[in-house]
C-alpha cells in the first residue's frame, strides 16, 4: 500500500504546484493593477517595489493553497479515473475510502504548515506590507517642471521659460559648478528663464530670477536644489512697502522644502487585527473582556444606586399621602415650584437615560472587538482545514468527472471556492454585526461543503452518478453543431 500510495501523492504535486503558480499568478496580476497608480511613477527603488509584492504574496499564498489543493485533487483524480486506474484499484479489493487516504493525509499536513503560516509569518508580512504601502503613498512624485507651468511646491512658485538637455561637454564644465546633490545626475536638465516666487516668509515678498539654472532633489536635506546662475534677488516689505531690496547675483542656491518627495518608512507598533498572531489577539480579546466586565458591574451599581434613590422618592410620596396635612402641603406648593420640580425630574431621568445609553453602547463596542479578533483567531484555522474539504470535495467529483484537464479542474474549483468565499465573507459580516457567533461564521463553510464533500464521497463509493457527466458532453456538443439564432432586432 506504501507504493500506491506514494504513487497517488506523486500524482497531485504536479498539479498542484502549476495550479498554486497559476493562481498567485492571478492574484499577483489582480493586486498590480489596483496599485500600479500608487506604486509606479513615483521615483521608487525597484527594491522597495519588490518588497512590497513579496510581502503581498503572504496573503495570496494562503488564499492560493485551498485553491490549489481542489485543483490538483480534482485532476489527479480525474486523470486515474479516465485512465481506468481507480477501476483496477477497486478490482483488487481496494476501498474508494483507501485511495482517497493519502489525499487526506497530505491534507493534514498541508493543514498544519498553513496554519502555522497564518500564525506566524503572514501577520507579520501583512503588517511590514501595510507600513511599506503607507510610505509610498505619503512620497509624491519627483518635481518635473514643464515650460511656462507654475508650480506650487510648499509655499514656494516656480516657473521656467525654456527646458534644454545639455551636452555632454558642458555637463562636464557644469559639474564642479554645481554641487554634491548632482553628482551622478548627468540626466539634470538645465533650465533657462526660472523665477522663484518665495512666500515663506508671511512679513515679505521674495522674488528671484535667473537666465538658467539646475534642478535635482536632495535626500538628506528633504528639499529640492536649485542652482541658479546670472540672477537677480527682489525682496519687498509687506510692512514698509517704501523698503525695496534688489541684488545680482552669479551664483545662488534656493532650496525648497519637500519633504513628500522623499521615500521614508517608519516603524509602527499599532497593528491591526490581520496583522497579530493567535497570542496577540486572544490578549487583545482577554483586554476588551475585562473592559466590558468593569463597566458592567459600574453599570449595574449605578441602575442598583438610582433604583434605590427613587425607592425613597416613592416611600416619601406614599408616607405625605398618608400623613393629616398632605392637603395642606400640597396646597402650599406654587405652580411654579411644581414646575421647577417637573423640570428637574425630567433633567435626572434624561441624564439617567443618557448615561444608561452610554453604557450600553460602550459594552456594545467592546463586544464588536471582541467578535472582531475571534473571528480571525477562527480564520487562522478554518481556511487551513478547507484543504481537507476539498479533498473530500474534489475526490468524488474528479472520480466522476472522469477528466483530468485543466480547464475542467479550475472550473470546478473557482465555482466551490467561490460557494467557500461566499460563506466565509457573509459568515464574517454577520458575527462583527454579532448576529452569530464567530465560530458559525468561519466553520459554516467547512461544515457546509464538507458535508457535500462527504455525501459525494458516499454517492461515488455507491457507484451512483450524481451528475450526469456524458448528457452534460452531448448539450455542449448539440449546442456548438446548433447555435441558437437570433431572430430579432435589438
């Protein structure tokens, strides 16, 4: 049994390995195309772009390996079974039970290596992932000036006439000219009519031109460079416009702070629910359950508090109701003090009302955290498991299928999967709603699918077609040698 074992496990790792590549292929494709805008054009290292795609993989990876688990299952079963090897099995006293063992088997462990996966290195990569995305959209874009656009970059205008590309020679003349920010930048372009409009300052107005000058951006001074040549230096006084300042200048250099130009990652210690391990939530949970805890028993001592304050009102009423001059007090109580009193009363049970409320929605919050992290605590094992639903899945659908093509096993995987994801998004919609549990949420889909799994599993043991395979073959047949016409005009 070892040989055939071994065998049928040879069987899947094909399959799976070119499904999970298709797959995170797929994914990998789906993630650069909602991010390209926020990723590309920025200037960025390709380093920084390959950090942040392998991080990303995490979270594709774990999706991808349920995904490649029924895809490889439902066609090196499909393959065995056309092939009339489940047949010859069967023939020498082998259980359907027995072949699908090692399927099972592999299953389990691959179980086992996701789930320490989503524990351990997937929050970590989500949370490296979620600051590295954070930097790049904070970075903008590298200045690139165009003649006769005016640029506002702080509080600073700039506005160029002309754009030239310099020689090469020239570069060479120009570069001990220029400073250390441009060392390596034989690309600077070299500006010609540049005027600088400098409102830094709230108590003046500043003005600079120059016949050319170079632009680069520095990244230890956070600024962008400018290096002007042949210029002249306006400055006049909001206070005292009678005070005007003018100068030439060869040579000035201006530098305007730009601190979203530059690329800088900062650590973060606040992590989100999908960015924590197993330990780190159930101490975020033990937290929000002892908040909830406190505030209910202060809540309960302050309803027991004011229960008993309108106790003693009502003993008091009942005892001047009771007493020889009740009518004689009463009367004595002017409209205006019974309203004051009315007013006041209303003023406490409001206050009573509001605080009752507060409470009540403060306790509600809590329970929504705590739903919030069990619902990923049971995340990190339900998604996992469907490996071993799918195996119970794909087995008796592959078997029945009798096909071991691609297409087929894709098909069949994305629409389980998707029946997978449908109960898994709905299930964790409903418990942060607190409408059901979060165990419901995340093992309803194991629970559901795997219970199919186990019916399939029965029916193809019985040798009892569920789905008729060949009337399926001859409707596509039939509708490919008989289109339907379209008779009418839309």
């Amino acid at each position: 049994m070892k040989i055939i074992y071994r065998y049928i496990i040879k069987e899947h790792i094909g399959p799976f390995i070119m499904a999970l590549t298709v797959i995170m292929f797929i994914l990998l494709m789906n993630f650069l195309v909602k991010y390209i805008g926020q990723i590309f054009g920025k200037g960025l290292p390709a380093f920084t772009i390959f950090k942040l795609i392998a991080f990303n993989l995490s979270w594709m990876f774990a999706l991808a390996v349920p995904m490649a688990t029924l895809v490889a299952v439902l066609m090196a079963f499909g393959r065995l079974s056309a092939d009339n090897e489940i047949t010859i099995l069967k023939s020498s006293g082998i259980s359907l039970y027995r072949i699908i063992r090692p399927s099972l088997y592999a299953g389990f462990v691959l179980m086992l290596v996701m789930i320490f996966f989503n524990d351990r290195i997937l929050p970590e990569s989500n949370h490296q992932a979620k600051l590295l995305l954070r930097a790049i959209r904070q970075k903008k874009p590298t200045l690139q000036l165009e003649p006769n656009i005016f640029y506002t970059v702080d509080k600073y205008t700039i506005v160029v006439n002309r754009i030239e590309k310099p020689l090469p020679e020239e570069w060479l003349d120009l570069s001990n000219l220029l400073g250390a920010e441009y060392r390596d930048k034989p690309e600077t372009d070299r500006l010609v009519d540049v005027t600088i409009f400098d409102q830094s300052d709230p108590q003046e107005d500043i003005t600079i031109t120059a016949r050319e000058g170079y632009m680069t951006y520095s990244i230890e001074r956070k600024s962008l460079v400018f290096t002007l040549f042949k210029g002249e230096f306006h400055k006049l006084d909001r206070q005292k416009l009678t005070e005007y300042e003018r100068s030439i200048f060869q040579r000035h250099v201006v530098y305007i702070p730009a601190s979203e130009f530059a690329f800088e990652e900062r650590k973060d210690t606040d992590r989100g629910d999908r960015e924590m391990t197993i330990a780190m939530m159930r101490r975020k949970v033990e937290y929000f359950r002892n908040q909830a805890a406190i505030r209910k028993t202060k809540y309960a001592n302050i309803i027991k508090q004011n229960f008993a304050e309108l106790d003693r009102l009502i003993k008091s009423i009942d005892s001047l109701k009771t007493s020889a001059n009740a009518d004689s007090v009463l009367s004595s109580i002017s409209d205006n003090q019974w309203l004051k009193a009315k007013n006041k009363a209303k003023r406490v049970a409001d206050r009573y009302y509001y605080q009752a409320k507060t409470n009540v929605s403060y306790m509600n919050n809590q329970y929504r955290a705590i739903n919030k992290f069990m619902v990923e605590i049971h995340k990190k094992f339900s998604i996992p498991f469907a490996s071993i639903v799918f195996v119970l899945i794909g087995a008796p659908l592959g078997i029945m299928a009798r096909k071991g093509s691609m297409g087929i096993g894709i098909s069949l995987s994305i629409g389980f999967f998707l029946l997978y994801w449908v109960f898994l998004i709905g299930g964790e919609d409903l418990a942060d709603r607190r409408i059901i549990s979060p165990f419901l949420a995340m093992w309803a889909a194991n629970i559901i699918v795997g219970l199919v799994g186990v019916y399939l599993t029965w029916k193809t043991v019985k040798e009892t077609s569920f789905i008729d395979w060949e009337y399926l073959g001859k409707l596509l047949k039939f509708w490919q040698k008989h289109p339907v016409k379209n008779e009418g005009n839309l």
